[in-house]
C-alpha cells in the first residue's frame, strides 16, 4: 500500500520564505534609491505645505502678468551659458530689474543640485554662465523669480546631449 504524501505544509513554507525573500529585496531597493525631496519652490517641504495656498496665488498673479523665456534648448556636455528673458505682458517691455535664483537640478537625485545667479543682464537678458554639465540626460531648471511685490515659480526641461 502507497503512502499518500501532503505537499501543502512544503507550499505555505515556500510562500513563507517568497515573502521574507521579496520584503528583503524590497528594502534593499529603498535603500539604494532614496526618496528625493521636491525642490519645486526652492523651500523645505514644512514651508511649501505651510504656505501652499500662498504660493499658488503668488504664481498664478506673477504668470498673469509676466512671461519667461528660455534661450537655450539644450545644454552640451561641459561648460555652458544658459540665458533667461523676462517680459511684462500688461506694460508690453522687458524686465532688466529682477532677482532671480535658479537651481539646476536632475529628475533622480539632488546631490547634483546647482544654485545659480545672474551673471549679468544683457540686451534685456539675464546671462548665467559656466554651468558645468557633466552627465547625459535631463536636467531641470527651477526659477524663483522676484519682481516689484510679484513672485514667480518657473520649471524648464532641458537635455544634455554629446554634440
């Protein structure tokens, strides 16, 4: 006479050690790549959730009355000048008078992270020079802009390419 054998105790064991396997895994992969803090509005997260409301109609009032333009599409492995033109819609001119800080940054990490000021104002734009890109890919450019009692916040895109 055959003996029948059970497997299901062998099955929960298995799917015991798949869990502890996965969580094991799984935390290992956090740990490797940490969440990256958002640096949208250039501020810790306490503030921007503090004044979030504030901020978003500081914003909308700064983009109704004034347009950024970026000169450049995309940057060059090395040195590079990236330029920023700012240009009031009510009083139909250029703005030559603002305080701007910009941060150069990348999607996946902020170690690379950029502060940046104007070097100089040029032909109604604002020149910021010896940005040393050294790595392929995205990077983002985040602008606080300061004119008169408006305050703007100000994302761009922009690709690092060989050529």
């Amino acid at each position: 006479m055959k003996k029948d054998i059970n497997l299901w105790p062998y099955g929960i064991l298995a799917l015991i050690m798949a869990v502890v396997i996965g969580g094991f895994f799984s935390v290992r992969l956090a740990l490797e790549n940490p969440v990256q803090e958002s640096t949208y509005f250039m501020e810790h997260y306490q503030g921007v959730e503090d004044n979030a409301y504030k901020l978003e109609k500081q914003k909308d009032a700064f983009d109704k009355n004034f347009e950024i333009n970026y000169s450049v599409s995309k940057f060059k492995i090395g040195k590079n000048t990236l330029g920023l033109k700012i240009y009031d819609k009510i009083k139909k001119k250029f703005i030559d008078n603002a305080d701007i800080d910009m941060l150069l940054t990348r999607y996946e990490t902020n170690t690379l992270n950029k502060k940046l000021k104007p070097k100089k104002v040029q032909n109604h734009t604002y020149i910021f020079e010896d940005l040393d890109i050294q790595k392929l890919g995205r990077w983002k450019i985040l602008t606080t802009t300061k004119i008169d009692k408006y305050r703007g916040f100000n994302s761009h895109e922009i690709n690092a390419t060989r050529k």
